[in-house]
C-alpha cells in the first residue's frame, strides 16, 4: 500500500468509494483550509471492498463539519491523529437534515429553478437522502 506521511495531528478518511474522493474534497470545501495538508489518495487496494479512497489531513480541521460525510458512505470511517497516536476512529453521525450540502439534481425541482432557494435534504427510513421538494434520491457520482 503507498504510504503517504504519516500524520502526527489530524485526521485520516478512510474507506471512502474509490472515485469519489475528489467530489468529497469539494463538498468539504478542503481547499478552503488555511492550515491543513492534504492529501488525496486513489484506488487504494482493500481487503474489505476491493478498492477504496483515503483522505488524509494534516492540520487544524476544527472547522470541517465532518458529519456531511456520512451521507455519502456509511462505510467511511474517521480517524483522529493527535501526536502521532490514533485517539479515536469512528463513523460519522448522520445528520437528519442537510442544508445547502448537497444539490438536487432534478432539473424540474423548484430548488433548480428558484435561485435563492436552500437545498434541503433529509434522511429517509431507507438511509438515504432526499430533496425535501422533490424527493429526488442524491447519489454521489464517481469521477
Ligand atoms: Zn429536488
């Protein structure tokens, strides 16, 4: 497995979808970290689900909402790096509601037609989200 440094405080995404880890560094808005390393690591090879992404982060992410992650997966784990050491590894919580995360892709939704509408989705029984207008199902697409 290619080992990236590793990180002394921060936190290490793990299990992500192989092809989506791109698509999460928009949706965190990562590149809006002042402080932080990144480091965005494809196609790594798992025992678990053959391929998978890997974020890793060396810095101060005080200001990630990292529970926007568990939407996407509910496979990926979150691993806290403080001096070296792992203090805890964990998957998100899911939130019951997610305001302007993510876009309903549905071009006949009112959110694409109204501009200053806010992107509301929630979490259904099934463990997926949707548009609160349309019901529009959100799928996170591989690059
Ligand atoms: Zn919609």
């Amino acid at each position: 497995m290619l080992n990236v440094d590793a990180i002394n405080n921060g936190i290490v995404v793990d299990h992500i979808q192989a092809g989506t880890s791109l698509e999460l560094y928009r949706l965190l808005e990562l590149d809006k970290l002042e402080n932080a390393s990144i480091a965005l690591i494809q196609n790594v090879r798992s025992s678990k689900s053959g391929k998978k992404d890997i974020i890793k982060i060396e810095g101060d992410v005080s200001s990630l909402n990292l529970n926007i992650l568990a939407y996407l997966d509910p496979g990926i784990t979150v691993a806290t790096i403080q001096d070296g050491k792992i203090v805890s590894k964990k998957r998100p919580d899911l939130p019951h509601k997610l305001v302007n995360v993510i876009r309903c892709r549905n071009p006949r939704c009112i959110t694409s037609m109204e501009e200053e509408c806010d992107h509301i989705f929630l979490l259904s029984s099934t463990g997926q989200y949707r548009c609160a207008y349309c019901e529009q199902a959100f799928e996170l697409k591989p690059e």
